[in-house]
C-alpha cells in the first residue's frame, strides 16, 4: 500500500481539530473567533473534496483490480477514519447538543463507502449513558475512561509482576525440595547396602551351625518351551557350599585387579545400577557366586530369576545396585563364573531330558576333568542341571585305573591295597577293559566296574553277562560305563545293566550361556 494515500488528509483534519478547540475557547471567553471560523470551514471544505477523490480513486482501483484485497480493506479503513474524523470536526464545530451530535462523538454512527461494491462498516456498539453532557463533557468523559483503564492496566501489571515473583519463589522451593529427596534416596540407597552386608554376616553364622542338610529333597521346574520338567536337588544348593568358597572368589577378584583400577578412576563412585542380561538360551546357575562376588565389593543384588530355571532370551535376570566403580570391578569375574556354570547346568539338564525320555533308570554323572581351580564351580553347575557330580576329588572315592594296576602288578594287588587304608567307609571303583578283568575285580572287592571304552552291543553285552553271574553268586555289583560318551551319542548306552554312565563331555568343549551386564545411564 501506498503510505502516503490519504496521508495529507489526514494532517490537515489534525490540524482543524486544534483550530476547533481554540475557537470554541475564544467564543467561551467572548472572544473573537471569525478568523478560525474561515480557517475550519475552508479546511472541511478540503477535507471533503479530498474525501470524494479518495472514494473515486479507491472505486477505479477495485474494479480494475490493481490491487490486492488486503490493500484495498486498508485503504478502506483509511477512508473511514477521515469520514469520522471530519463528522467529528463539524459536531464539534457547529457545537450541535443534538442526539446525532452526540452519536457521532461517542462513536455510534455507522460510516459507510459508497462504490461499485458497497461496503458497511459498523464501530463500537458501547453504550453510555450521556444524555444530559455537552459535546465538551462527552470528551472529558471519553479522557477519563482512558485514563482509568490505564490505571487499571498498571495494577493489572503490578499484580502480575508479583505473580511472576511468587513463581519464581515455588520454583527456588521445588528445587529445594528435589534437592532433599536427592539426599534422601543417597541415604536410603547406603542403608540398604549395610542392611545386606549385615544380612550377608547373619547368614554365615547361622550356616556356622546348620548340619544334618536334607539333600534328597527335590522340585519340579516345568518348562513352556519343552513341556519337560527339570528335577535338581535342594532349592538351596549354596548350603552345599564349604566355608573356603568365599575365599575363592575373594582370590579370582585379586587376579583380576591387582594393582591399579584405571577404569574405576575414571568412574568413579557414583551410586548407581547394572542390570543382568540373559542373551542366550540355557539353565540359569551360578547365583550364591554371582551374589558373593559383588557383596565382598559392597553391592546388593536383586535376584528377578531362581537358580535352575530356563533362561529366554533376552532376559533381565538381576539388579545390581552399588558404585559404579565396584560394579565394574566385579562385572568379568561374575560374567564369567555366570557363564561356565550356566552352560554346565544346560549339559546336565540336556542329557537328563533325554534320560527321561528314554526312561533310563540309572545315574548320568560327570568326572574329574574339570578347570582346575574351577571344580567347585563347574561341579555345581552339574548339580543344578540334574546330573550327578561323581567323585569330587581323590579323597572322596577310590578309583582304580590302569595305570595303578599296572605299578601294582595286578588287580588283586591294587584293591587290596587301597582296602587296607581306605576302610569300609570308601567304595573302591576299577576300570576294566574285559569281562576278566572285571571278574578279578570284583573278585578282590570292588564295589563298581567300569566297563571303559566299550561300545554298542558288546558293552550292554558284557554288562548284562557281569552282573547276571556275580547275581548268582549273591554279590551285587554296580556297573559303570565311560569313555567317549556324548549328548549326542548317550541313548545308545542306556540300558537295564547299566547303572552309571559318566560323561566328560559335561565339562569339556561345553558351550557356556551367554550374559552380559549393563550400567544405567542416567535419566
């Protein structure tokens, strides 16, 4: 839009409004007023003619469409103004007490254009109550509104300046208080780690005189995956645990740190949270050493799974709440007696299904070729899964073999000597490669054959031929089988004269199960 349209007009109706209040203060006073009065009505006279030149300027412009609609509703507006604005100049120029005069003050009047297209526009439609007031009283009147809404406009400024510093207090008190809760969780946080060493110290006493443990008691975990159960010894199989096992992990955790933490001085202690994630499928084992590993480092865990049952991947298993420098301390070490135990567990658990499948009545168990320094561990992982452990170590059963037989001289030889010194509490075991051997061994007092390296048919063969004739001599033996027997091959050996079938495949080349322990970052 053209700025300066209507522009002149509008100084020049400026200009009659102050001519209009000096005369009229003249013909107050008795003063003489006929020069403002040429000078107004020469001035209306420009304003009017100026008026109808805009209307017809503005007509053309609409019908020949040289300007936009919203450039045409402004230069509409402009005209507008002038018209009342020269309305208002007469009413005050004729001094008129008439209700049109009044109108036309108070802004009532409907101004209209008249052009190709009419247009009506309408003004304020408030009504005051002005009958009894002059045209001057009705200015003073309008002054005085104004300047009470600017009154009331600067209160209403005030109060909401208070407003905002009330807001301002709330939030500095809010932030307090957060501030406090903050300092309370840290407390509650630190409480409940002195509460768990505490518990932790109340459980080993009472374990100081805890005897006679009843192991046979078993549970039945029922899987939705297989639909087959899982049966394992003492919901709490910590309790079988001897008191030097702490002293173990307090070892693998010296092996692993045993100088400076540079990853822990770059974390700090920083209260905080990991969570234990389940990332493969398998039987979840290993808790007492999992949980010992992080309270000897000050944390607590909570476990969400139970020792022996089926892990789904991916799964949240624990939560580990402690320094974050401690928790990474502990995280390989824990990760790792995790994973070898769990993937034993699942072994076990693997070839017991398929003893159960198959219906065989006899004991699958593991052997003595374990981790060294590990046995404990990868021992009760066997355990947990559902196999049996077979002989911890060389004290807790005699075995012979091959070669104690051979720097002995004979079978005879070797059973006799071991008799002498292991007593009545020990069974004595021999490995025998024929049904000779094993005749002479049982001969000389052993109380179980193994049958090594036997195959197929010829071994449920050479079981069944044993067992069958020493029967009919009153002696009851246990027949034990070995030698390259795996989860993949183990069906081909069940039968009714077996009554052992051990594996070292429980322990060896076994896959572990795969957990991963993952900080919180902050929220």
């Amino acid at each position: 839009m053209d700025a300066n349209w209507g522009s002149k007009l509008g100084l020049v109706a400026d200009s009659t409004l102050v001519t209009v209040y000096e005369r009229n203060r003249c013909k107050s006073n008795g003063l003489n007023y006929e020069t403002q009065d040429k000078t107004i009505e020469k001035n209306l006279a420009r304003l009017k003619d100026g008026i109808q030149e805009l209307e017809a300027d503005l007509s053309r412009s609409e019908e020949e469409g040289t300007l936009s609609s919203k450039q045409l509703q402004e230069r509409e507006d402009t005209l507008i103004k002038l018209q009342q604005q020269v309305e208002k100049l007469e009413a005050l120029f004729q001094h008129q007490d008439d209700s049109n005069a009044r109108e036309i003050l108070l802004g009532r009047t409907q101004t209209t254009i008249t052009r190709t297209s009419s247009r009506t526009v309408r003004f304020s439609d408030t009504v005051v109550e002005t009958d009894s007031m002059d045209n001057t009283q009705v200015l003073q009147l309008q002054q005085r509104i104004v300047e009470d809404q600017d009154a009331h406009l600067d209160r209403l400024s005030e109060s909401l300046g208070r407003q905002a510093e009330v807001g301002l207090m709330i939030g500095d008190e809010l932030d307090m208080h957060v501030e406090l809760l903050d300092d309370t969780e840290n407390l509650v946080d630190r409480t409940a780690q002195r509460l768990g060493r505490a518990s932790k110290r109340i459980t080993n006493t009472s374990t100081c005189f805890s005897s006679h443990l009843d192991l046979t008691t078993t549970t039945t975990t029922t899987t939705t995956s297989t639909s087959m159960t899982i049966t394992t010894a003492s919901p709490n199989l910590g309790h079988l645990l001897p008191p030097n096992w702490k002293a173990k992990i307090t070892e693998w955790l010296q092996e692993d740190i045993p100088s400076f933490d540079y990853g822990g001085y770059v974390v700090g202690e920083k209260e905080t949270v990991a969570i234990l994630y389940g990332k493969s499928e398998g039987i979840v084992a290993g808790v007492p050493f999992f949980t010992e590993v992080f309270e000897q480092l000050g944390c607590r865990v909570e476990w969400h799974v139970k020792e022996g049952e089926v892990l789904k991947p991916i799964q949240e298993c624990a939560h580990v709440y402690g320094p974050v420098r401690q928790l990474l301390i502990g995280e390989r070490t824990a990760l790792n007696l995790m994973a070898r135990c769990s993937g034993i567990a699942s072994q076990a658990h693997r070839v017991r299904l398929l003893k159960d499948k198959n219906g065989f009545k006899g004991v699958i168990a593991g052997t003595r070729k374990t981790t060294p320094g590990f046995r404990l561990v990868e021992k009760y992982g066997m355990l947990v899964g559902g196999a049996d452990t077979h002989r911890m170590d060389l004290s807790t059963m005699i075995m012979l073999k091959d070669n104690h037989v051979w720097s002995t001289g004979s079978i005879t030889n070797a059973v006799a000597k071991a008799k002498s010194v292991g007593g009545f509490s020990l069974k004595i075991e021999v490995e025998c490669r024929s049904e000779a051997e094993a005749d002479e061994a049982i001969a000389a007092g052993a109380d179980i054959i193994m049958l090594d390296n036997f195959e197929g048919d010829a071994l449920k063969a050479a079981a069944a031929s044993i067992k069958s004739r020493w029967a009919a001599k009153g002696r009851q033996v246990l027949v034990e089988c070995s030698g390259g027997v795996t989860e993949h091959n183990i069906e081909e050996y069940f039968c009714d004269s077996i009554d052992i079938i051990s594996m070292g495949s429980m322990t060896q080349g076994v896959s572990f199960v795969d957990f991963s322990l993952k900080v919180q970052k902050d929220k």
